[in-house]
C-alpha cells in the first residue's frame, strides 16, 4: 500500500477514532456493510452549531488568532470568527486546544473523481469523450461519489476541487466539487464551472536528437498546417456558438422569427464565447502558452492557464494581459537538459515575483491528488513566501475561478470548509486531526487506514 499520507493520517484505526469524542465517534464512524460494498469514503455527518474553541485560526484573508473560536451554523456557514465571541448554547463544541484551524484546500487542476484505475481497467476511466468537440461533456456527470481517491485526498485537507474532462480539442465542461457526498448532485458547488479547450502545439516538444531528426525530416512544415486547419474549426464552432447565442436571444424577444433548432454542443458554448464561463487552456511551453492567451484575445474567451511549465519565461506578457496560471509542474522533472533541476521547484516563486496571478494544483489526474499541500510545500522551499503558497492552494484558486465569495479563507458568511491540524497544514508530518466541509463533520477514514486495519496485525 502506497503510504504518502501515512504519516499524516498515523494510519492507525485507534487514532481516527479518537478525533472526535465519544458522542462523534457514533454519529461518524462508518459502517462495516459500507465497508463490505466498497464505499471507503464514510459520509459526511449532519449539519448543525458547532464551535471549534481554543484553536490558533490561520485565516489567509487576515491576521492569524493565536487562540480564538469559529462557530459553524447549521446552514454550514461560517457564522462567527475571533477571541470573544458570543457562543449559543447547545452546540456541539470541539475543544482545539493546540491545533490549528485553516481553510480548506483546493486543487484547481485535477481529473478526481473520473478516473479510478488508470491503467489496465478501462472500464473505471470516464475522463474523455471520443471525438475532437464535446463541449456539452460535463465532468460532472462522470464524477464517481465513491471514489477511493476521494477519501483519501480529502484528509490531508484538500475539501474541493476542480474536476476537469480530458481529450479532443473541445473537452468539455469542468465542475467544482466538494469532497464529501453519497451522489454527484450532492458534491457538486459548480457543475458548469469552465470550458476546456486543448488547443494543438504550436510546435515540436520533443528533446535532443528525436527534435532533430523530426525537423529534418520536414515535418515541421506539415505540423504547422495541421494545426493551423485546427485551428480554423476551433475558430468556426465558436463563431457558430456566437451566431446561435444571438439567434436564441432573438427568438426569444421575438416569437414570430423563426425557432433555431436545439444544439446541445452550440448551447454548451455560448457562456464560454460571451465571456460568462472561463476558459481553461492545458498549455506549458511558453510558445503554447503565448498562443493561447493570444487565441482567447482572438475570440474574447477568458483564458486560465493550465500546466504553465514555462510561464516564469514570459511572467511580463502574462502579468500585462492579467491572465491566470494554474501550476501543475512544480514536481516534475525539467524538460530540458540544460535546466537546473530546481526549474519547475521554484517557477511559483517567479511568477509571485513578477506580479502574476497563479495557483498551485497538483498536477495528478486522482490517485495522488492528495500530494498538493507537498507540492505547495516543495514551492515554499524554493522561494515561494509560505504565506503566499498557503494563499495558492486555498484563496488564489477561489479568486481564479470567481468562487472567493465562497472559498478560501475563514471569513464570515464563507462555507465551513475547514481543516483542523496538529501542525503546518503544508507539512508532511502534520496529522489532520478534525475536518468539516459544507458544515458537516467529515470522517477521517480512508481506503489507507482501512488497510491498515486490514494488515497493521499480520506477521
């Protein structure tokens, strides 16, 4: 069994039980029949008044409270933050005393939920479409509840997520979720959240001698029309999703003019060309990155960077056009020889520096979704103020995707999405000791500490 988050959960079965008292311990313990189906994610409990008192609150929008209170209401909002605060009675209290309460994480570039066995078991991957223009795909709908990456990603902290589909140059529509739910409906925050489209590289990506040969061969010229023809058809269905917006527009002031006929993969595109659904463009050379962001100015899309490997090369044309990136590199190894093998560790630094909007996710399409508060780690120690790579995996992904109002700091009137821990939330040592999203209590239980239990007593 994988042990990444070993450390953080204890593995052990005695420790997770211990988290919440007595009385929680019976309203969130799951069951062994759940066990026994295959459900390794226990649901979440009721809604209801909780206080979390005597915890140091790390806020991000403000000043840490070394010792204070958040009350919880039952509607699964923040109601109150601070020192001395008026408390109502009959709430269920969790005394914090030497934890740290932070607001939930949230990785904005992930295929969670869609994807159980990558390799070998097709029939667990729902993460593309056929065909090259599936704009009407949701993720949304492929999402799995009972996903074993679910459980054990939501406790290292990480409450929500942008699930993404994958392929063709249309993909499809990505959604926000949160991580604890028994259906799809019931995780969903923004089942429509962002358009995906995967535009052709603007050129060969390979290294070395196989660049070389490529370019000798003359395939260089030939690549540069196939995607130039690619190009021109992205171009075409979004000018028709353009003309059908205005068609529907006008049928509806007008009943007399004649009734377009329904098109689920124009009517897809219609809030992405009108500027009211962000774009998300999977790009990481800088010459990709550069063709998009020029392409959405093109066609008046609001592009978000996905990937961005090599977004610190043009930090400057990024920063003047304020077009964001969502860093999915920081551990990857460096793509060219020449690289210091820091490149990609320290690459959120860069663009912190340069005044570029960005947001740290960790890059993997589910089972190792769970590395992101590591990898905004890994950042912090390349250059990256901890403060700020804190920021880049709670607030600046809210602010990127509209969902600040909502996310990313313990504010009044924002979502219980809350981590309670005995440690720095970015540390791998840190143990998440209490979690809540949406308001309820979630369960620390996982297909991990399942396992433990399974085999911690075999000789």
């Amino acid at each position: 069994m994988t042990n990444t988050t070993g450390a953080r959960r204890q593995a052990a079965g005695g420790g997770v039980h211990a988290l919440l008292g007595a009385a929680a311990i019976a309203m969130l313990a799951p069951t062994i029949a759940a066990a026994q189906l295959g459900a390794y994610n226990p649901p979440p409990g009721p809604r209801g008044t909780y206080i979390i008192s005597n915890a140091r609150i790390v806020t991000v929008s403000g000043a840490t409270i070394e010792q204070g209170t958040v009350l919880i209401g039952p509607d699964g909002k923040i109601r109150a933050v601070g020192r001395d605060i008026a408390l109502p009675s009959g709430a269920r209290t969790i005394d914090a005393t030497g934890l740290t309460v932070y607001p939930g994480m949230m990785d904005a570039g992930t295929t969670l939920g869609l994807s159980e066995i990558g390799q070998g078991a097709n029939a667990t991957v729902d993460v593309a479409e056929v065909g090259s223009f599936n704009p009407n795909a949701q993720a949304f709908y492929g999402m799995n509840p009972h996903s074993a990456h679910v459980g054990v990603t939501r406790v290292v902290g990480i409450t929500h997520v942008v699930t993404r589909p994958t392929g063709g140059m249309i993909s499809g529509q990505a959604a926000l979720i949160n991580l604890a739910g028994s259906t799809a409906p019931e995780m969903a925050v923004i089942p429509r959240l962002a358009m995906v489209i995967d535009l052709p590289s603007s050129g060969f990506a390979g290294r070395g001698f196989a660049r070389f040969l490529a370019q000798q061969q003359g395939n260089s010229a030939d690549a540069q029309r196939t995607r130039a023809l690619q190009l021109d058809s992205i171009r075409t269905i979004l000018r028709d999703a353009e003309a059908y917006g205005k068609a529907i527009d006008a049928y509806a002031k007008d009943g007399s003019l004649p009734r377009p006929d329904r098109d689920v993969v124009l009517a897809s595109l219609v809030p992405a060309v009108r500027g009211e659904m962000p774009v998300i463009f999977p790009a990481d050379r800088a010459a990709d990155i550069r063709a998009a962001v020029d392409f959405a100015r093109e066609m008046k899309l609001k592009p978000i960077i996905l990937g961005g490997r090599d977004a610190w090369q043009i930090a400057g044309f990024l920063k003047e056009r304020d077009v964001p990136v969502i860093i999915t590199s920081t551990m990857d190894l460096p793509s060219r020889e020449d690289d210091p093998y820091d490149v990609n560790y320290s690459s959120a630094a860069k663009l912190a520096q340069a005044g570029v909007r960005f947001a740290i996710a960790s890059g993997e399409g589910g089972a190792e979704a769970r590395n992101l508060p590591y990898v905004a780690g890994m950042a912090a120690a390349f250059g990256l103020p901890k403060d700020v790579a804190l920021r880049a995996v709670t607030l600046y992904p809210a602010q990127i995707f509209g969902v600040a109002d909502r996310f990313g700091t313990i504010e009044v009137g924002k979502t219980a999405n809350l981590v309670i821990t005995d440690g720095d939330l970015l540390e791998a040592r840190t143990n998440t000791r209490y979690l809540f999203i949406d308001g309820r209590p979630v369960p620390l239980d996982s297909k991990h500490t399942e396992m433990y239990e399974l085999f911690k007593d075999r000789p």
